[in-house]
C-alpha cells in the first residue's frame, strides 16, 4: 500500500501536537507503540523493488509515447509539405487564369475563321479532283491502249529441202524478242540450236512481228522491220539483206503484222512455233541461209532484232 508524503506530515504533525500536550508519564507509552508500527526492513526493500519496476514500466510507456509522437511529427511535415505544394500549383493555376482565359477567348475567335477557310480548301480540293477526273479519263484510256498494245518479233527455223518441199520445221527451234519498244529502240534475242537433218538442206528462218497495235496492215505500214542471222559453228554468217531506207543496215520490213495468240486447236503450240491454221495464222518473211553449211548435228545460232519505227508521240498503238 503506498502512503503519500501528505498524508505522512500530516500524521507526523498530529503526534507532534499530541505529544508536546500529554503528560510526560505516557512518553514511554507512545514511544513504545511507534517503534511496534514501523515497518521492518524487509518490507521497505519489498516496496522499493516494486516502486522500481513500476519505474521501468513507466520509461518504456515514454519511450513508446516519444516514438508515436516523432512519428506523427513527420506525417504531419510531410502533410504540411504537400500542402504547401498543392497551394503553389492552386497560385500557379490562379496565376495564368488570365492568360488562359485570353487564350481561349482567341482560340474561339480565330476557330470560325479556320473552319471556313478548311471548307473553301476542301471545295476547292474537290473541284479539282473533278477537273482530274474529268481531264484524265482521255488520258487513262491512252494508257490503257498503251498497255494492251505491245509487240514481238518471232522466227521458226526450218530446213529446205527443195523448191517444190514444203520447209522442215526443226522442233524446238523457235526465237521470240521482247516487247518491241515504241522508243524506236531494238527488241533482240540470239538463241543456239543443233541441225536435226541432212547437211545439204540449207537452214532458213521464217520471222515475222505478233502484234496488238494498229499498224501493220501493208507495205504502206509496216509492223516492224527485223534483222535475222545465222551463224554456223565455225563462224560463218550470213544475214537478211541491206535496206537502203536505212541506210544500208539488214532490216527487212515485216508489212502484216500476226495475231500474238490463237483459240484453235490447231494453233495450240504457238509459244514454241508457227501459228499455220485459220485467220490467227501467223505471216511472215522468209530468210534462206544458203551460203552457211551447216552439217546434221552440228550447232549454229539464230539471232533476231526487230525495230518500230512507226512510234508515235500522240498514238501509243502505233
């Protein structure tokens, strides 16, 4: 039981009163009562090692509290903090709120104007797409023709064998140029083959031009004008005979020109050789290599170069 410092003067200055005013004969008395209610030592160390644990438990309920309140201390900064920020970006905002609202009082004023003038851009776009249009269709047409109309040189290799002997054709001897260029330019090919029969057969090429563009309908217009030769494997050569219209160089005018593929039946291997039944029949001029001996089984090239000279600037089929 814990008895206060109070409470303690309070008793001490009784017994002080009591005592000065009793009769000395009850001194000894008294004496004797105060030495029996004193506390042994036993029980004061007992107090005393209780009053210190209390002690000790009462440090560590500080210790917690301090701690709490340290950390209080720094959410509180760091709200304090964040307040402080919130309220510069709310001046920051406050701030340019004029400059804002002059901005989008501008853009509300100029926005009109763009929009119409996006709109007059746009019509103006569209008329011009029209007028494209409009002006343009002569001209997708022209390359349309000019797509479709494309021209090659061809040549079947056959053999004669006399004046009243239809030509031999030789199986697999076939020569085709590449598209013809309307740039007056060359379309050229020069392929090997091997002569299957007898040696004293002269070799001789039969060309002629397949063709999707308007001319080569006569003399007048020809489809093209081609250039053949004929090389035996020791280097003799002979080749179509000069043309004075071009200056003495070996083009031959091909005057019809053929049709480039067939439906009949008949004419079914025309990529590989002569078209010979019907109106797709191809035309063609004969070459006769006579002054070149070849031997059966021996190897000779046939070259082939045709040339347009009817290409017109305006007309992409001529």
């Amino acid at each position: 039981m814990k008895v206060s410092r109070a409470a303690v003067a309070t008793v001490a200055a009784c017994l002080t009163v009591g005592l000065a005013g009793a009769p000395s004969a009850m001194a000894d008395t008294a004496e004797a009562n105060a030495a029996a209610s004193t506390p042994s030592t036993k029980t004061i160390n007992k107090r005393l090692n209780t009053a210190r644990k209390q002690l000790k438990s009462t440090r560590r309920s500080v210790s917690t509290a301090n701690r709490r309140i340290r950390k209080v201390t720094v959410d509180l900064g760091a709200v304090a903090k964040r307040l402080q920020t919130a309220e510069g970006g709310v001046n920051l905002l406050l701030g340019a709120a004029p400059q804002l609202i002059t901005a989008v009082q501008k853009l509300g004023a100029e926005v009109p104007p763009a929009l119409t003038a996006l709109k007059t851009g746009l019509e103006a776009a569209g008329a011009g797409l029209v007028a494209l249009k409009t002006g343009t269709e002569a001209g997708f047409a022209r390359v349309g023709t000019a797509l479709k109309s494309t021209e090659y040189g061809f040549g079947q290799v056959v053999l004669v064998t006399g004046a009243d002997t239809p030509p031999i054709a030789q199986p697999g001897s076939f020569v085709v140029t590449p598209d013809i260029p309307d740039a007056v330019q060359q379309a050229q090919t020069t392929q090997e083959f091997v002569k299957d029969g007898p040696g004293a057969a002269p070799v001789a090429v039969l060309y002629g031009v397949r063709s999707a563009e308007s001319d080569g309908t006569g003399a007048t217009l020809p489809a093209a004008h081609c250039r053949v030769t004929v090389t035996n494997q020791a280097g003799d050569q002979a080749t179509t005979a000069p043309n004075p219209t071009f200056g003495g160089q070996p083009f031959q005018p091909v005057a019809e020109k053929s049709a480039q593929t067939s439906t009949t039946p008949a004419n079914a291997g025309f990529p590989f050789g002569l078209k010979t039944s019907g109106a797709d029949a191809d035309k063609f001029n004969t070459f006769v290599a006579a002054t070149v001996p070849i031997g059966d089984g021996e190897t000779f090239r046939v070259g082939l170069s045709c040339v347009d000279i009817s290409a017109s600037a305006d007309d992409p089929s001529a």
